[in-house]
C-alpha cells in the first residue's frame, strides 16, 4: 500500500477477492481508509469506514465491490453462488 501511496494512487480497487479465499479481508461492502502505517503488511485489513461529510486522511482508499450470495447462478459445487462484481467469461455483464 506505500508503494501505491508513493505513486500518488487514489484508491485500490482490486477487492474483493472472494469469500473463503486467503485474499479477501474481513470486510466486506465498505468504502474504508486503510490502518497506518502504509508499510506493514496487510494495511488494507483493517481501517476507519468513511463517512458523509468527512474528509479522508490516508490514501489510498479501500473501495470494494459487492459481495453477496447469489441466488440466480448456482456455485460451482452446487448451492449458491457467490456474487463479487467479477466479470468473465462465466459471469458476464448482465
């Protein structure tokens, strides 16, 4: 995340991974300020959610996708699916 800072980069979008995967934080669906210090692994698990009306204070923001169930595409072991804003071949723009 201090590399991306450094850069001047406004926001990180990657997430989120999946649910169960190593990857993917504990949060889930928030606009978030990561924890500080920038330098230490993982700041991006942990951090203060934004709020209307108040200025961030650590760039770069945490700005994730959806994470939900999906009821309309089962999983790939059956059951529910898991919707997290992907899209690829298996899961095209709607």
């Amino acid at each position: 995340m201090q590399v991306l800072a450094d850069t001047g980069c406004y926001a990180d979008l990657t997430l989120p991974a999946a649910a169960f995967h190593p990857a993917q934080t504990g949060k889930i669906n928030a606009l978030y300020e990561c924890t500080l210090p920038l330098s230490r692994r993982a700041p991006q698990r942990w951090g203060r959610d934004l709020e209307r009306g108040q200025s961030p204070r650590v760039w770069p923001l945490i700005v994730q996708g959806p994470l939900m169930l999906n009821f309309a595409s089962p999983g790939r072991h059956g059951g529910l699916g898991i919707e997290n804003g992907a899209l690829t071949g298996p899961n095209p723009a709607r």
